[in-house]
C-alpha cells in the first residue's frame, strides 16, 4: 500500500523562519511582536530577543517603517550588516 505524501511544511507568511517564530512564541512573547523584532533583527534570533526584552532601537524602528508597505523583506541599514556605521571590508 501506499503511504500518504508527506506534508508540506507550512508557508511562512511572514518571510522569517517559522522556527525561530515558534521558538520565541513558546518562550511567551506574542506572535506579532515577535514577528516584528525578528524582521528588525534581520532574522537573528538572540537580536530579537534582546528587541523583544528591551525594545527595538530607535534608529532601526525608522527603517522598518520605511520596509513597511514596501513589500521586500527589510534591508540592513547603510554600513555593515551588524549595524555599525562601516561597511565589511
């Protein structure tokens, strides 16, 4: 007999990874926010954490509104991906 096709995993409506979603939902934190603080950390799960307990820092909070709407994912700001002021040699 024929077993059932396997499950496709879930879309990711948001464009960030649905594990790391899930991860910081299960530590308590809502699903929206967490949503926002890891598409202002670019993805990077400790960073959203630090967002999420501390706040989104005010220079990144003007560039994911600017993202808003857009309709792409959110771009790092000018200089080097951590955030500093200089770009990766």
């Amino acid at each position: 007999a024929a077993s059932p096709p396997a499950a496709a995993p879930a879309p990711q409506r948001s464009g960030l990874d649905e594990a790391a979603v899930q991860q910081l939902c299960d530590m308590g934190f809502p699903r929206p926010e967490v949503e926002r603080c890891l598409a202002a950390a670019f993805g990077n799960a400790d960073r959203a954490v630090e967002y999420l307990t501390g706040g989104i820092p005010q220079g990144l909070r003007a560039t994911q509104a600017q993202t808003v709407g857009g309709g792409g994912a959110p771009q790092p700001p000018a200089g080097g991906a951590d955030g500093s002021p200089f770009p990766a040699l």
